[in-house]
C-alpha cells in the first residue's frame, strides 16, 4: 500500500520517468493516468506510457517483448493504483505509444500497443475484446 501511495502521490507531479527494469529493457515515461466511467462495468483507469523502443523505424522492443511489459506494468503500476481506496478501479488498460497521441485520437505514424484487464485478487487478468 505504501508504494501504491507514492506512486499516486508521484502521478499528480506529471509525466515521470519508470525507474524500474521493464522485461524489454526499453525506457519508458508515464505519460498520463485517467479514470474513466464505462456503462455497466464501473471504473476504468487507463495508464498512457511513451515508450520509443516500440517505433517502427528505430525501434528495439518488438510485438511480444513489448506485451510482457504491458503485463509487467499492470502488475507493478496499475494493481497498486487500482487497489487505492480513492482511485478505485474494475478494469485497467495499459497503453505504450512510442510518441504522444491523445487519447481517442489516431495517428498512422505512431506505434501504440493497449491491454485491457480486470484487477481481481492483486492480479491482473487480461480480458479479451
């Protein structure tokens, strides 16, 4: 809990650097956190990573290597912040994007990858769609 508290604490000063080692070894940046209110499945928390490895022209983190850090990031970011008394959330969507792209919008130059998943038992599970 007390780690979920400063990472919260650390998501309210803006985009940081991830400190830790991610599966890919690429660097990454937390771009931005929202919480999101989806009809009849409750809260959604979407965390946006800008992750340059994953570019297509450049890039050093392919397809696979850039899903086992979506999974990392959920169990190491996401489940902390989800399981927040204040920040409660059902399901979790983690997003890697090799620039800034708004949420919502498309940008056929950019590379993003997204995994959805529902939190149970300080787990992440991933939902298909």
């Amino acid at each position: 809990m007390r780690g979920g508290l400063a990472f919260a604490l650390a998501l309210a000063a803006g985009p940081v650097a991830a400190q830790e080692q991610l599966p890919s070894g690429q660097a990454l940046v937390l771009w931005e956190v929202v919480w999101e209110r989806v009809a009849g499945t409750g809260t959604q928390a979407v965390l946006r990573f800008i992750a340059p490895g994953i570019a297509r022209e450049g890039g050093t983190v392919d397809v696979e290597a850039a899903f086992e850090d979506l999974d990392w990031l959920c169990a190491t970011h996401a489940v902390p912040l989800a399981e927040l008394p204040a920040s409660r959330a059902d399901t979790v969507v983690v997003t890697l994007m090799d620039r800034p792209v708004p949420r919502g919008a498309t940008d056929p130059e950019a590379t993003q990858y997204f995994s959805v998943y529902s939190i149970e038992n300080g787990e992440c599970l991933p939902e298909d769609f």
